[in-house]
C-alpha cells in the first residue's frame, strides 16, 4: 500500500492496526507513484488525482493480512479508495 498525508505516519498506522496502547510501529519505506498529484477534496482532504508525468513521494507499506487491509479500507472511508499503481520504492 502507498501511504500519503495523515497514513503515512507510523504511529497513526500502529494506531489502526492495533489500537492497543505501545502497538508495534509499522515499517514504512520511502516511495513514489507516477502519473499523480495531490490535490485537496472538499477544502479538507488531499486526494491522489491522475496527473501525467508528475509523481508523489509518499511511503509504502506492505499489508499482509485481510484485517490489516480492512483497517485501511474504513479508515475515512469517504476519502480513501483502493486503487491499483507502480509504488517505486527509494532506497
């Protein structure tokens, strides 16, 4: 999964992944995507909006379990979508 604005922060992800206090961080990797742009939805959130050419820095994770894909699925669902993309990691 690529992670980017308020998901792209370890402790929020340990937060969701497993609510209980002192939850293991996740390891997140820097990453990118192409042929996207960040732009804000609805004056609050910002959403991955097709963009050719241009790319996002964000962080990847990779989800291993059908639990930990559901925390992310609900998690605003008004302003998440599951979509398929390249994630490049930088190192």
């Amino acid at each position: 999964y690529f992670f980017y604005d308020t998901l792209a922060d370890s402790g929020k992800l340990a937060e969701l992944f497993d609510p209980q206090e002192g939850a293991e961080r996740p390891i997140l990797r820097a990453a990118t995507i192409t042929d996207g742009a960040l732009r804000t939805r609805h004056n609050k959130y910002k959403a991955v909006a097709d963009e050719p050419g241009l790319c996002v820095e964000g962080w990847a994770y990779r989800v291993l379990s059908t639990e930990l894909e559901a925390a992310v699925c609900v998690y605003e669902t008004e302003s998440h979508e599951v979509v398929r993309c390249i994630i490049r990691m930088k190192d």
